[in-house]
C-alpha cells in the first residue's frame, strides 16, 4: 500500500506526532529510572532535529497494525543515533480521519 497518510495533514498530525514521540521517549525514561521524566522528555523533544516546528512523516516507517498505525523513524531522521529508532504505534480511533480512503478500508473504519 502506497499511502496511507497524506502529507498535506501534516500540520494536523502535529499533536499526535508529538505525543507518539513523548510515549517513546517516556518508556525509556522510566526504565532507566529518570527522577524528573517529564524534564527529560522535554529535554529529549527540544533536541530533536525539525523544521519550524513541524515533525516529518517517517520517511519510510508507516504501516497498519492490530492496534493501529506504527510510526517508524530512522536512526538521524529525526534525533541523534543515541534514541534509536523512534517507533510508536497511534490507536485508530485517534488517527483514523487521516488514513487514506484505501488504509481505512484495511483497518475496517467506515
């Protein structure tokens, strides 16, 4: 499947983008037993690499799961090597309006 989400919503996208990638960077912060989570997640947020603001798509990590649509970002796509691959997955009932017409018939929405 080609699209699944169109690029054109990628102003609309931002909040989910972003919560996605705080949830990345929480599960991490917490296992390694960070005292101020919600400090360092910021912090973690304020270094990745973006533009004006604006979080890219993946440039190739998009695809349809049980649970929802996995976003998966390369190793410097966004962040320096040491976060790895951002990877997270948004529920559809979230991120279901912007799902290609195709996507949403995979997913079983409408």
């Amino acid at each position: 499947m080609r699209d699944i989400l169109n690029p054109k919503d990628i102003k609309a996208l931002q909040p989910i983008l972003r919560s996605g990638l705080e949830s990345f960077f929480r599960k991490f912060d917490v296992v390694d037993g960070e005292k101020d989570v919600e400090g360092r997640i910021k912090a973690d947020m304020d270094n990745l690499f973006i533009e004006n603001g604006i979080i890219p798509l993946p440039k190739s990590g998009v695809y349809l799961s049980p649970e929802g649509v996995v976003f998966i970002y390369e190793q410097y796509e966004i962040g320096a090597y040491a976060i790895g691959t951002p990877t997270f997955t948004v529920p559809y009932n979230k991120i279901g309006k912007f799902l290609s017409a195709e996507a949403q018939c995979l997913a079983g929405i409408k």
